[in-house]
C-alpha cells in the first residue's frame, strides 16, 4: 500500500506520482455509484456556457456514509502518513466529471491557492474513475514547480489562477490516468486541466486531500480544527470528527 522507496523519490522530486491501482475492483465501483448519485445526477456546474458547463460537487463525505468511510481508507492514509506524518487531518474533497464536450478549463494552478493565506504543504490524491488524458480533459503538470513554493493567484469566478507572468519555469505534461489509477501530487504542484474534447469519455476523479493536523492559514493565523482526524499519534480515527464543526457555506468550492 505504501509508496515504494522510488515512488517516494519521484513525488519529492517532481511534485506527484502515479501509484497505479491501490483499491480493489468492487471499491472503485462503489465510489463510481456514489459519483454518480452525487456528481452526475444533480444540477452543481463548474466552467462557462459558452465552453461547456461540468458537472462537479464539493464534500461528497457530506452526503455519503460509503465515501466518508473511504477518506479513511489504507490506500489514501499510508502514503498521507509517508508524506505528512503520523498527525493527518482530512482537508476536503471533491467529485469533478469533465463530461463529453465540457469545453471550460480549471486554470494554471496550485491547491494553496485556494486558500486566502499560505499554509503548509498539503497533499491531493486524484483517483481516476476513467482512463483520463489531455483529449477529455486530463491533468497537466509542470514538473519541479512544487518545490519551487507558493505563487500568487488571482480569483476568476471560483477559480483561483495563477497569472501566465507568474507561472514557474517548466514544461508542461500531460500526467495520464488508467481508469483506478491513484495520482498522488502536491498542493504545490502547479496543474491545470483542458476541456473534454472527445465524443463519448467521461473523465470523472473524485479528489480527497489530507493536511498536516497543524495546519494553519499562515496570514489569518486560523487553525483548520474544524477537519477531522484521520491519524492522531498513527492511530487511525474511528470516524471523521473534529473540535469544531465545518461550515460549507463559507469554504469557496
Ligand atoms: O479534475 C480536474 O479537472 C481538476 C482538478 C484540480 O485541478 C484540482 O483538484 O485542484
């Protein structure tokens, strides 16, 4: 389950890795039927009319006592625990389809950008629930960019963005998925996604992010206490509670 010694070296040189197939056949399908029932199925967009509009939802945990008990599945929580430590709490996530024809992108950028303030080095697990590329709207990545720090974003809408002048040097490239493949990145890692030009590919992921159990908005001095735990101490958390409770209305997407 844990990353290998050169999976490991891969992520804290270039910022992600592909872990490959980390959960069984029957999980996949199950966390497929919740995506659907959540993502799939109900009226949240992201993107613009006139690209293509795509389906997405935040904290599917919320509304799924199956996805709640995957956040503290061994296959997320071992390589959390390899690259935060033995104090984890879950941060957030997110189901996104960049359904057939969904021309709008999510901009050049990182994780942390989503947050007014900087904050530690957290880390986004991206699981595939369809074999993803450039054509329908897979990940791209700029190699070494999460070693390279925090950069300035700008909102668009709800998207926080990296400005082009601001953008790392680096090539972009395309990170591809196999359908249940587990990508590991950094919220460091400066990404992007194009639209879904293909006639017919789904390309769903149901994202879970993890942070440091001190995780702290570094500028507001705010403490994320109202995460659950995932490990305290090593141990695994039962189920996911806080010390306060997590208001949704006041988390942007
Ligand atoms: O899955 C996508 O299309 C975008 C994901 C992404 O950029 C993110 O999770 O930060």
């Amino acid at each position: 389950m844990p990353l290998s010694d050169e999976q490991l070296n891969h992520y804290r040189d270039q910022g992600f890795v592909n872990a490959g197939q980390l959960f069984k056949h029957d999980e996949l399908t199950r966390m497929a039927v919740e995506f659907d029932r959540l993502v799939n199925f109900d009226e949240q967009v992201l993107g613009n009319k006139e690209d293509g509009v795509f389906p997405y939802r935040a904290m599917l945990n919320f509304r799924s006592p199956d996805l709640a008990d995957f956040i503290l599945h061994p296959a997320f929580v071992e390589v959390a625990r390899q690259i935060l430590g033995e104090d984890i709490r879950f941060w957030w996530d997110q189901g996104i389809n960049k359904a057939p024809g969904s021309g709008s992108p999510i901009a050049w950028h990182q994780d942390n950008g989503y947050q007014d303030g900087r904050t530690q080095e957290f880390l986004t697990c991206w699981l595939a629930l369809d074999a993803s590329s450039i054509k329908n709207g897979g990940l791209e990545v700029i190699p070494g960019s999460a070693a390279k720090g925090a950069r300035e974003h700008e909102w668009q809408g709800v998207h926080a963005v990296i400005p082009e002048p601001l953008l790392p040097e680096g090539v972009p490239t395309p990170l591809d998925a196999r359908a249940g493949d587990l990508l590991f990145f950094s919220s460091r890692l400066v990404h992007r996604t194009g639209g879904n030009s293909s006639r017919a590919d789904q390309r769903r992921a149901w994202v879970v992010q993890y942070c440091r159990a001190d995780h702290v908005n570094e500028i507001t001095g705010e403490s994320y206490d109202n995460r659950p735990w995932v490990l305290r101490d090593g141990e695994y958390a039962k189920t996911l509670t806080s010390e306060r409770p997590f208001d949704l209305g006041r988390e942007r997407p």
